[in-house]
C-alpha cells in the first residue's frame, strides 16, 4: 500500500510541476503579446485585432493548468487564511467534509460541463483566430481530472493522519520544494 501511495504521490508531483512549467510559459508569451499590442497600438497605430482573445484563451489555460498545483501544496486562499490556523488541531479534520464536497461538486457537476463545453466547442470557431474553442477547453477537463485525484489524495492523507497510519506524512510536499526540505518534511 505504502508504494502505491508513493506512486501516486510521485505521479501527481510530476503532473504538478508539468503543468505549471506550461502556465509559466502561457504567462511569458501572453505577456509578450499584449506587450507587441500596446507598442503596436500606440506607437505604431497599427493594432493587431486577435491578441486580446488569444491572450484571454491563454490566461484560461494558465487558471486550469495552476489549479491541481494549487490543490496539491494548498496554496489557495481558502488554505491558506483557515486550514492554516487550524493545521496541528484536530479541527482541521472538519476541512475533510470540505474536500469530500469538493470532490463530489467537481466530479458530479463541474467535470461533466467541462465535457459537454469541449464537445461544443468542437463544432465552434474563434471570434479572431483560426482555431476550434476545443483547443481552447480541453484544458478543462484534463485539468479537473487532475484535481479531483489530487483531491482525493489529500483526503486519503488526512484519513491516515486521522487514524495515525505510519506512512502519511512521506507525501504531499510542495512539488517545488528543495530535496533538504522535502527529507526535513518527512522526519
């Protein structure tokens, strides 16, 4: 059980640090872009009609590809203003009702509209750029699959600290975390 739970973790790191690797990149060209618009815009007089959709489609995909990140090292702001004061109390277990409706709100209603919305979007073009909106939801259901089992990975994890199984706290670091301060988490 011990290495399946590591497996998993292990999975969910690398899934982690992907999709965020890809956000940043999202960020530097959308930054970029709206950049060339405004010197075009301004400067030359020339403004270029499609960078402001594609820069709304790539903050999208930013807000999809961050949110299993942000799941998995509880860098939301929910997290951080309340399960952060409650983190070495019993209380926090409270939080595990929160995560369960979580899970049940995004694999019962949000996942299967995220579905629907890129089937739709593949028979729908964009306004300004030559490209299906499928291109541009995708992101969403990969991204919510991803979360959801983050998701439940957490709530495994509080299950086990609940019930003090020996093997709990050898996951769910900070995927970004140095090695000495993923060995210091550990101990």
């Amino acid at each position: 059980m011990k290495t399946i739970i590591l497996f998993i973790d292990n999975i969910h790191k690398f899934i982690c640090k992907f999709f965020v690797n890809i956000a940043t990149v999202t960020l530097i060209i959308m930054t970029i872009s709206v950049v060339v618009q405004v010197v075009l815009r301004y400067f030359l007089k020339s403004p270029l009609r499609w960078v402001e959709e594609f820069a709304v489609y790539l903050m999208v995909w930013m807000s999809y590809l961050c949110l299993p990140y942000l799941v998995y090292a509880d860098k939301n702001v929910v997290m951080e203003l309340i399960y952060g004061r409650f983190k070495n109390t019993k209380i926090k277990y409270i939080f595990d009702i929160v995560y369960i409706c979580f899970i049940v709100f995004i694999a019962v209603v949000y996942f299967p509209f995220s579905i629907t919305s890129f089937q739709q979007g593949m028979s729908i073009n964009a306004n300004l750029l030559p490209i299906s909106l499928a291109v541009v939801r995708i992101v969403m259901p990969i991204s919510l699959f991803f979360t959801i089992t983050v998701s439940l990975q957490k709530l495994i994890v509080s299950l086990c600290y609940l019930f003090n199984v020996d093997y709990a706290n050898l996951f769910l670091q900070d995927p970004f975390a140095s090695s000495e301060e993923d060995d210091s988490n550990k101990n």
